[in-house]
C-alpha cells in the first residue's frame, strides 16, 4: 500500500483510494477495500478531476487533516467526498454550487459528513458567503467563460497569502471557437496577474479539452 499524499493511497498502480470517513457508506458505487489503513474508498479518475490531475503526476497536495477549503462548483460531490475524507473532523469544507438540482445531492452527502457545510450560490458573487473567512486553499470547478475571473475574485476575498488554488480550465465552455490551447494561454495570463503557476496537467484521457492548474496566490 503506498501512501502518495496525507489520507490518499494507491492500493495498486492504477487505483487512488482515500480513508473512508463513514464506514460503509459509499458515495457514487465506489468500491471500498479493507486495509491496513482501515476502510478505503476508491477514486475514480474519470469522476473527479482531482484525482485524474493525481494520476496524470501531481505534486502540490495542500489538503490534510484540519485544512479549510473553498471549493467552487461542488456539485454532486464526488471530490467533495473524498476531500471530507482527508481533511477530517477538524477541517472544513465549504462547498459552493449553484445548481438545484446538485444541491439535493450535497445536501444528502453533508448529512452524514459534518465537515462538508453546503452553499446554495454563485460562484460570481462571493458576498453571498462572505462569512466563509479566510480559507487555506481553493478548489475551482466552474464551467463557465469567465471562469479565470471567478477565482480571483475568490481567490481576493478568502485565500491567504501563498495560499494554493486550482483550477480545471474547460476550453469548451470558454470559446468553442478557438483550439483549446490558444484559451488555455489566454485564461492562464489573466490567473498569471495574481497567482504563480506551479503545476499544470492536461486530464486526458480522463477529461477531454481540460487543463488542470495548480497555482499559488501571491
């Protein structure tokens, strides 16, 4: 079994896992194993970004027990989950997502995750949680065109200083009329103003026309 980041395992070469934090419950079919490291859930590249940004080489891993986090486009849950996972009881994850219809879903997950506290809003108007407070990293997944802009906004109001952020860029939503990499340079020199670029990942073959960013905020 080996250990790749603090609460997230390989229990072999091509699976991800974290500890699962509620024993026999499972999220989205996920498959639990029995460890050493007790109950494990596994995680499915093709069903979060994160995970596939894993996969594809990732270096920056600012979540852990007691992190705070600001995660943009929440969602269903699926990353939500297994960031509750790693973070713990003593963490907090501040999952904000606009649709109705996700919100269901999160809402279900956060009644058995204590640390996970459920935000109906949007992305582009931080004010409306502006009691979140300062957060030790930020989590965007947001689908839109002005997605670079909606992490600096956020990025301003809540992320500490050296604070890490990132960003799954999805050139589709952006301008389908451009080839992904000519909208993947223009998000990045807006993101580049406030942030410096540590790490970044194309997802295929686990997301198509997606770059993933990992970036820390200056």
């Amino acid at each position: 079994m080996e250990k790749i980041f603090e609460g997230v395992f390989r229990p072999d070469w091509r699976t991800l896992a974290t500890r699962n934090a509620v024993p026999g419950k499972r999220v989205y079919d996920e498959r639990l194993l029995k460890s050493g490291e007790g109950e494990l859930r596994t995680w499915d590249p093709f069903r979060s970004k994160l995970a596939a940004a894993i996969r594809k080489g990732l270096k920056n891993f600012p979540f852990a027990e007691g992190s705070k986090i600001l995660y943009l486009g929440a969602s269903t849950g699926t990353t939500v989950s297994h960031l509750s996972d790693i973070i713990g009881e003593k963490g907090e994850l501040f999952a904000v997502e606009i649709a109705p219809q996700c919100m269901k879903s999160l809402l279900a997950l956060c009644d058995i995750r204590k640390n996970i506290i459920p935000i109906h809003a949007d992305a582009r108007q931080p004010g409306q949680y502006k009691d979140v407070g300062e957060v030790d990293s930020l989590y965007q997944d947001v689908a839109q065109p002005d997605q670079a802009d909606i992490l600096v906004m956020n990025a301003e109001m809540f992320l500490k200083k050296g604070g890490i952020a990132m960003i799954a860029i999805k050139s589709q939503s952006i301008d389908v009329t451009k080839k992904p990499k000519e909208v993947f340079e223009g998000v990045l020199a807006i993101l580049e103003k406030k942030f410096d670029v540590l790490e970044k990942y194309g997802l295929e073959p686990f997301d198509k026309d997606h770059l993933f960013v990992v970036l820390r905020y200056k």
